[in-house]
C-alpha cells in the first residue's frame, strides 16, 4: 500500500477512534441528566426519554460508526462523514452525520453526470468494525464512466449469519427515492426477489422517524410482518440504526380480540376473507338498532315529561345518518333525548340547563328507553350468533353471499359459546372488523406492511384501519403470493387499504440473490404472475448453483449442509412442510446442530431447518432445498404451490443446492441436472 494511502487510512481510523470517544461523551452527558420535577408523572416522562436516548446512543464496536465520506465543493468545500447516526465533538461540530440528512443524500445518488456538488466520495471497508480499505470516487470527470465498488460489491455480499442487518451502506438511487419519501404519502413497493424491498421498508421508518420525529413519535409507527419468525429475523435493524420507538406486530396479534386456535379450513377462510363480509358485518351491527314502538316517559318531580314514539324514532334516524360509529351514536342517544325532554321542559315555561339535562340523560328511564333502541354490541359474540344461526345469517348475507357460501360459514358444531369458539385468523379479522364498525380504531402515523401480496382484502382493511389518517410503506411480491386468499393487484389490495391514492414503485434488479439463482427460479414466472418484470441480478458474482436428482434426498441433504457447513455464512435447510420431522431426525442422528424456524432461537443458529410454508422474507447465505415437487404438491393448487416454490427458490445469497428423488415440476425440467 503507497505511503500516502497508509497515511490516509490512518487519518481515517484516528477519526473512527475520535468518533467513539466522543459517542461515549455524548452518551454518558446524557446518562448524567438530573431530573427535577415535582410531578411525578412528568418524572416518570423525563426517565423514558433520557432511556430511550441512551439507547439511541448505544455503540456496537463490531459495527461501524460511519461507512463514507463526502468531499463537497458547492457550495463551500466541506467534508462530512455519514454514518448511522450523529456525533458531535464537545464544540458541538459534527464528527459523523446521520445518513437520513439531507446533506447525506449524494452519497446515494450523486453520479458523475449529477454531481449534487460532491468532489469526492469515499466508501470504507470494515471487517469486524475494524477500518481495514478505502475507496475514492472521483465525480469532478463527466466524462469517464462511473466506477465500480469493490466495497460496495463486498458489503452487499459479505456472509452474515443470525439476523437481518441494515443496508444503509449500501442503499441505491431507486431505493433512495422510497426510503425518503414523505410522511404523508404512501408507497406501495413491488419487488422482486433480492432487492431489498424488506430492508428499504424499514429504512424508510427510520427515516421518517428522524425526518418527523415529533408528529410519529405521538402517533406511532408499526411495522406488521408475517410471522413472529420473520420479526425476530428483521428486528435488529432498526434499533441498529439508532431507532427504538417503531413496535412490531403480525396481523395475527394485530386483531387478536379473541384466542386464536389456528387456520380454518381454506375454503372457508377464503370466504370470511372476502370484502363482501364487510358489508355483511355492517348489517349485523346496524340491525341492533331498533325503533321505538312507545313513547318515552321521564317522572321528574311532580311531572311527566313525555318524548312522542315518532320523535324518538326523528332522533335514532338522524343518529344513524350521520355516519357515526354505532358505539358514538349509542353513547349519543341519551343526550338527545333528555334535550327533547328539556325542550318540553322549557314550553312548559321552566328554564333547564345543562346540568338538569346531564340528570335526565342518567336517569333511569332514558338509560332503559335508549338501551331498549341502541343495545351494546359485543363483537365477538355478534360473529358467533352470524355462524350458528342460519336465518340471522341469511338475513344479513341475502344479496350478498349465496345459499352455499352462506352454508360454508355456518360452524357444523356449534361450541357452546362465543368464548368456547376456536376462532381461527379469519374469525378474528371479522371480530375486528365489527369491533371498528362499533368504536373506531385508533390510527397511527406510518404502518410498514411487509408480505402483503398474502393478506385476504378483510386483513387488508385491519390493516388499513391502523392509518386510516397516516400513511403506509406497503410491500410485497405478487409472484409470491402463496395463500389461497393472495390479492391479484396491488390495485385491489390498495383499495382494501384504503390508499387508492398511493404510488406504486417496482424493483427488479436483484442485489442480492445470484443470476444463477434469479435466471432458474425465473423460470415459473409465466406460470405464476406471467405479468411481472422478471427480476435481473445485477451483482458481478454469478454464484452457485447446482440441481441434483439422488436415491434420497434427506440423505443427500445432510450430506451436503455437512460440506456447506465449512464454509462462511447462514444456512437454510428449506423442506416441505411434510418433511421437517423427518428431517429434525436426520440431522440428530448424525449429530449436526441446528435449530427449526419457528423455534424462538430460530434465527440465531447457524443450520436453521425450514419449512417452506415459513421461508418468506428470509435470507441465508447457502440454501440446500429439498423436493420442490413437494413443496409444490403440500400447497391446496399448483399455482400456489409454484409460487411457495418460487419464493423458496429465492432464499440464496451466495449458492443454492436443489436435491430431488421426486421429479422436478416440469417448468423447472429444462433446467440442466448436475
């Protein structure tokens, strides 16, 4: 290495060095904050704020503070770090810049055709958080091509084992754009395999987080994901990045409003899936409401005010016109009519006011006469008497289910009651969705919705529900779509959201599953979503991949995840459902430690097995696959079976073993067999 480059990458881990020291500072300052309060409620505020900043100031030694450096010449020549977040030396000078900054942004996107008044750029190699290269990329020459990064190239690839990390390092241009949109919009992102559709989504809360603190940090960023498996793999990231306040959730736990006892059968969820079920619900909950067949009477003193049968009935109409929830208007119908009281009251030559109408709206015989027209819904057990009880359901499905879909819904045994019900997902959407038909559901600032190409149109509208006035980063692959309920369009699914409005952006160059790898699984694509842009990897390393017909494929698997083992990175041992007790015997047997998805060590093992129904949104470094014919064959059609084995297909970083007994769906056939 030339003496000059020596003295500069020194000079570059001196200011790593500087930058610690200074985080630390910075950290224990905070640490040593007293609070004088004499509430204590304030207290308790001031001590989980000065928590969670100290845990925004945490430092990882095996992560790097900063991974470049822009040199600016417009409009003043400076020099600025960016890193994962910001650090200040003891003059309050910015030692590293938070890369969600605007002055960050041309180290994503400036180029030598659009130098955004950048000199240089310098990318950093690390290895263990240790400073050991450097790059410089000269962007003053418009004439010369844009060079490749060896370090950018090694960042994207580099093994990881455990969970998911940021990719703030290496953040492209179109990512960029989606990272940083604005609060108030919505976008819906359309990946293919291996773009980081997961990680832009998650990037974006972070930037959002830091673009809009103040308004997020009151109204709430969630991200839903779909699976515990797949939050516990993708839940260092944001914290990772300095952000802690985002909370994480499935659609299972989002609407779980009762115990849920597993899927019901798929024909039937299917159908509880339907939108048409909204407007069944709807009528459900609104058909409690009944009109007055007598006259209110309210003893008051020496007087009987009465209140007229039509002029109850005025009142519930109008209540029911505005558009309420049913819980506002039940809350509502008693002042209404102790007004109408009141106003008897006053032709009476009294003079009422408003606490004499508070009394009458408590009074017995208004509460009674209120509850007799509004009773409280209990949502749960609204859905329960729908599914055990056919004329209910007819009446409120006629026009909008069949004699035959109606059928389906009804339980064949009916439990005793709603609490001795075994929902299932499905049941507990619907609960929900009666549940916000009562009292509206409180709505967040941002909601990133990952995988959700999966969700049936009811799910959606949960969903949708928790931002009805925020907005959402909404992600997915329709090629991936592997449940019998799977949304066609991102139009539709956009629409159950309640974001028409969103813009939809489409990734297809695949950072980080090999061409090899892209090109093979490429290959259902007609089949599965013939609509698509077929994803193209733009990585420079082909990487591995070998397809393998052998006697047994269990056999052969542990065989070869005993030869994989040796080398560097995660492995995911991805099987049909079927298999994976099988499998978990074979490996004991022969001694190889490893660990199942869906354990809650699950993604800190080196092996991880992988049912297939599990393996969506995951990453490993090498990926042996076992009997894509039976990954196929364990889903309820063939489509739904080649889009599980799509995604299964796609797991692989660097190389991917296909091992079969069984002969390959025939539109893999023409592949060539090692």
């Amino acid at each position: 290495m030339p003496a000059d480059t020596t003295d500069t990458l020194q000079a570059e881990k001196d200011h790593l060095k500087t930058s610690r020291v200074a985080l630390a500072v910075m950290r224990e300052k905070t640490g040593a904050l007293e609070i004088h309060s004499a509430d204590r409620v304030n207290q308790e505020f001031l001590k989980a704020a000065i928590w969670r900043r100290m845990k925004e100031l945490e430092d990882d030694p095996e992560v790097p503070l900063f991974f470049g450096r822009l040199d600016y010449l417009e409009p003043t020549t400076e020099t600025f770090h960016i890193g994962r977040r910001h650090v200040n030396d003891a003059l309050g000078e910015p030692l590293v810049v938070d890369w969600r900054a605007d002055i960050s942004v041309p180290f994503y996107r400036a180029s030598r055709t659009e130098p955004m008044g950048v000199g240089v750029r310098r990318r950093f190699g690390f290895t263990h958080g240790e400073m050991t290269a450097f790059e410089d990329e000269d962007l003053t020459s418009a004439a010369a091509p844009d060079e490749h990064s060896d370090i950018l190239d090694a960042e994207i690839e580099r093994p990881r084992s455990g969970p998911m990390r940021d990719i703030v390092a290496t953040i492209q241009p179109e990512q960029d754009v989606i990272v940083r949109a604005g609060v108030d919009d919505t976008i819906c992102v359309q990946g293919a395999p291996g773009t980081g559709k997961t990680a832009v989504g998650l990037h974006r809360a972070a930037y959002l987080l830091y673009a809009y603190r103040d308004q997020l940090s009151r109204a709430g960023v969630l991200v839903v994901g779909p699976n515990a498996s797949f939050l516990r793999y993708i839940g260092d990231v944001l914290p990772a990045l300095g952000e802690i306040e985002a909370k994480q959730t499935t659609v299972e736990e989002l609407v779980a409003r009762v115990r849920v006892a597993g899927p019901g059968a798929a024909a039937v969820d299917v159908l509880k899936g339907d939108a048409r079920m909204a407007e069944v619900l709807h009528r459900a909950v609104w058909s409690q409401v009944q009109l007055p067949k007598e006259a209110l009477v309210v003893p008051r003193g020496s007087h009987r005010w009465r209140v007229a049968a039509y002029q109850a009935e005025e009142l519930v109409n109008e209540l029911r016109t505005r558009g309420v929830r049913y819980g506002a208007g039940r809350a509502m119908l008693p002042q209404r009519l102790a007004h109408a009281v009141l106003l008897r009251m006053e032709a009476a030559g009294d003079s009422p006011d408003d606490r004499v109408q508070d009394a009458v709206a408590r009074s017995r015989p208004v509460k009674q006469y209120a509850e007799a027209l509004w009773p409280a819904v209990d949502p749960a057990k609204l859905v329960f008497r729908l599914f055990t009880d056919p004329e209910l359901l007819a009446e409120h499905a006629d026009g909008i289910l069949t004699t035959e879909e109606q059928a389906l819904l009804l339980w064949d045994k009916a439990p005793r009651s709603a609490g001795a019900a075994k929902w299932s997902v499905a049941d507990a959407t619907l609960i929900d969705e009666v549940a916000d038909l009562v009292d509206r559901t409180p709505s967040l600032g941002h909601v990133v919705l990952d995988e959700a190409q999966d969700l049936s149109a009811m799910q959606l509208r949960a969903v949708g529900r928790r931002c009805s006035t925020g907005s959402m980063t909404v992600l997915g692959d329709i090629a991936q779509g592997t449940t019998p309920w799977a949304t066609p369009s991102w139009d539709e699914a956009l629409k159950h959201l309640g974001k028409t409005g969103a813009h939809t952006e489409e990734l297809t160059a695949g950072f980080r599953v090999p061409g090899q790898v892209i090109e093979y699984a490429a290959r259902l694509l007609p089949s599965i979503a013939p609509h698509l842009t077929p994803p193209t990897a733009v990585r420079r390393a082909r990487g591995e991949l070998t397809i393998t017909r052998v006697p047994d494929s269990l056999t052969a698997a542990v065989s070869t995840v005993e030869e994989v083992s040796t080398r560097l990175g995660s492995i995911g041992l991805i099987v049909p459902d079927a298999l994976v007790t099988a499998t978990r015997k074979a490996l004991q047997d022969k001694g190889i430690v490893f660990s199942v998805l869906g354990d809650e060590d699950d993604v800190d093992a080196h092996l991880d097995v992988v049912p297939a129904s599990l393996a969506k949104g995951l990453e490993f470094d090498h990926v042996v696959l076992v009997e894509p014919a039976g990954i196929v064959a364990g889903e309820a059609d063939e489509r739904t079976g080649l889009r599980r084995l799509y995604v299964c297909l796609t797991r692989a970083v660097t190389s991917l073993a296909v091992l079969h007994s069984e002969d390959l769906p025939v539109v893999l056939e023409t592949a060539g067999a090692a």
